[in-house]
C-alpha cells in the first residue's frame, strides 16, 4: 500500500511543480476572468449602449403622405411614452421633394444625429402605410423587430379605442394570464413535484456537472497518457515497474492525476466565484434569484456517483491508451478515439437540455461510456424510474470492472514495449503471458 501512496505522491508533485502546468493553469485563470467580466468590460467601452437609437422621419406637408406623418408621430408618442425606450424617433421638415427629403436625412446620419430613418409609401390594407428603414447597418433585424411590435400594439389600442372600451375592460383585455409549471413524478411514492425554482437550479447544477465532468475527463485523460507515455520514452518505467505491481502504478498514477484536476478545477471555480462576487457581476446576478437551497440532494449525491464513476472509467481507458504509446509525438493519434467518445457523451447532454426525454437521449443513457453525461441529464430535467438508474450505474460498475482488468494487462504489457506502437495481436499475446 505504501507503494501506491509513493506513487500517488510522486506523480501530484511532479506535476505541481512543472511550469508548463503552473503557467498554463494560471492564463486559463485569465481567461477565465476575462470571460466572465467580459460584458463589464464591453460596456465600459460602449459610452452609447445606455442611449437610444435615434430613428428620422419626415413630417409630411403633402395630403399623399399625410399618412407616413400620422404613423411617425404615433411612433415617437409611443416610445416617449416607455420607461428606457430604446427607440426615439426625431421629426424633420417636409422639403418638398422626395430628393431633398432623403438628402436631408442622409447627412443627418452623417452628422450622427440619426442612425436612420423610416421612409413612407402608398397605404396598406392594414391600415399604415408602406415603411422602410434605411440606414448603413446591415440586417437590422432587432430594430425593425422593435418597430413592428410598437406598430402592432398602436393598431390594437387603436381598435380598441374605436370600439369604444372603458379603460378598465381594455386594462382587462391585455392583462397577462400566468400558468405555472410543475414537474411531477408519476411513479408511486414519488415527490410532490418540482417547482420553476428548482427546476431551474437543478438545471444549473446539471450544466454544471455536465462541464466539469467533460473538463476533468480531457485535462485529466491527456495528463496520464502523457505523463505515462514521458516516462516510457525515458526509460524510468523499466525502474517504477520492477519495483511496483502494474495494478498498483496504474492507479497510483490514475489518483494522482485526479488530485492535480481536482485542484485545478477547484482553482477555476474559486477564480470564477471571486469573479462573480465582484460588485458589478453581484448587481447583474441579484436578479436572477438563484436559491441554492432548493437543490435536489439526491440529485446531487446521483451527480458525485455519475461525476466519480465517469471519471474512473475515462481515466483507466487513458491509462492503457498510453501506455502502448513510445513517442509523445503519437500520444494525440493515440488518444483521439476516447476524445471523440468524451465529445459525443457531452455534445449529447448539453445539446438534449431541451429535450431529455428523447429516444436517443434514453437509449445513452445506458451506454456506459456516455451514461455519466446523460443519466444525469435525465435525472434532473425528467422522472426516471429507480431501476433504470440502478441499472445505468450497475452496466457503469461492470464496464469500469472490466476496463480496469483489461486496461491493467494492457499496462502492464504496453509499457515494457518500445519501438512502434504494437500491434492488437502482439498485445493480446503479451497478455496472456503476464498476470496482473
């Protein structure tokens, strides 16, 4: 046991002090920062985002277009009429001709009083008539999404006004109606159900398993199969492995490393609450009204089993993988199958929070290699049945039983062969010739 722990203690110091992992940690730690002061840090450069955009428009002195004139004016009473309207409309002078008319507002955009304008036509049978927006942006969509649902709400009290509604049935008619949702469980001595609160905190603590699973699997798996992988090419693996079992140095390094990503992510996540208590981003955050008491214990004593498990099972396959690997330089070749099957388990997850009662999400579910992402998907956004959870851990318990035994010959074969990566069929006869 003690040779384990030697191990164990060996593989977390080495790593500590390398600089490469020092100063890689500490500039994910800045971007980190920066990432997540990113929108402070926008807005105090955007002097105009707290503005509104000033849209033009011609108040018209001919009949024709006495029209566009009515609707310009309705616009610009609607929008002084918001509390942080993020439109105002500025009224020009009718030139006289359309030419003069466009001329004027083309250098009113040059002098930065406009963004644009809005230009009338012919009336519509909707009752405004034709408008466009011009300006020098491309795709405005958001603005004229803004205009049009001004317009539709000018329209709808208009009708109502000519309906001759009191003001109470019209406050009525536009009150919103609430319905709330509630997740229940339909299974016998189920829970209560779920509120939006705790729906939305489970959420949370799912996206967030979800990342930091998928984080300490690639930072975790590329840091055994290279450490191994350094140590095979420099012949201290003919020393390590006369003096500790395979079983034992496998492991050793496979804790090791867990304890070098377990302090690292912890570091990240300090970094990122530090950065979130800041002033600025606790004001953004107050709104949110984020209770973390109302999170599901079970569903979190489920997230620690699937997050350990996942680990363990990544971690070993990544052993093995480096261990049959002679030169660093073939390590990413060598890696990349379980990188696209850790993709896969956390594209699938992330991507079916919309969804977690799909097909493909249940069938995964069960799919040892992805289970850890999406079981836990479903136990927080569905009702599962306890036997298919017992079930999903249970194929996950058999599945890491397995790859240990499977990965532990393969250690203790790959990391005595040098030269070129051996083949499946020298593997398997080296195999069967060594015992764990």
């Amino acid at each position: 046991m003690n040779s384990f722990w030697t191990v164990v203690g060996f593989t977390a110091r080495n790593k500590f002090k390398g600089k490469a992992f020092l100063v890689t940690t500490l500039i994910i730690a800045v971007i980190i920062s920066i990432g997540v002061n990113l929108p402070y840090i926008i807005s105090q450069f955007d002097t105009g985002g707290d503005k509104a955009t000033n849209i033009g428009y011609i108040q018209s002195s001919n009949e024709n277009l006495a029209e566009g004139t009515a609707t310009g004016d309705s616009l610009k009473a609607f929008y002084e009429q918001q509390e942080n309207a993020k439109l105002h409309l500025v009224a020009y002078p009718d030139k006289g001709s359309a030419e003069e008319n466009e001329k004027q507002l083309k250098q009113a955009i040059k002098d930065n009083d406009i963004k644009g304008y809005l230009e009338f036509g012919a009336k519509t049978p909707n009752g405004f008539p034709e408008m466009s927006y011009k300006s020098e942006k491309m795709m405005e969509f958001s603005l004229t999404e803004n205009l049009k649902g001004a317009l539709q709400l000018i329209r709808q009290a208009t009708i109502l006004q000519d309906a001759g509604l009191t003001d109470e049935q019209v406050a009525l008619l536009n009150a919103p109606i609430q319905i709330s949702t509630v997740q229940i469980s339909s299974s016998e001595g189920g829970a209560g159900g779920k509120t939006p609160a705790e729906q939305g905190v489970n959420m949370g603590l799912i996206y967030f398993i979800i990342i930091f699973l998928f984080m300490a699997i690639i930072t975790s798996g590329q840091l055994i199969a290279s450490e191994i992988t350094a140590e095979k090419s420099s012949r201290v693996m003919e020393i390590l492995i006369t003096s500790v079992s395979p079983l034992k140095g496998m492991f050793g390094k496979i804790f090791g490393m867990f304890t070098v990503v377990l302090s690292q992510v912890s570091f990240f996540v300090i970094v990122i609450l530090v950065n979130v208590s800041l002033p600025h981003n606790r004001e953004a955050l107050s709104g949110l009204n984020i209770d973390l008491t109302k999170i599901d214990p079970l569903l979190l004593a489920y997230a620690i089993i699937f997050f350990l498990t996942g680990f363990f099972l990544f971690a070993t396959l990544y052993a093995a993988v480096g261990s049959i690997v002679s030169r660093t330089e073939d390590l990413g070749q060598a890696t990349m199958p379980m990188t696209v099957i850790s993709l896969a388990g956390f594209y699938i997850a992330i991507f079916s929070l919309s969804a977690p009662d799909s097909m493909l999400v249940k069938i995964t579910s069960f799919i040892p290699l992805f289970s850890p992402f999406v079981m836990i998907l479903r136990l927080g956004l569905t009702d599962v049945p306890f036997w298919e959870t017992a079930l999903s851990i249970g194929l996950l318990l058999v599945t890491i039983y397995v790859a240990v035994f499977v990965s532990a010959k393969i250690y203790r074969t790959g990391v005595l062969m040098y030269g070129k990566r051996p083949s499946w069929k020298e593997i398997r006869k080296a195999m069967k010739a060594y015992k764990i």
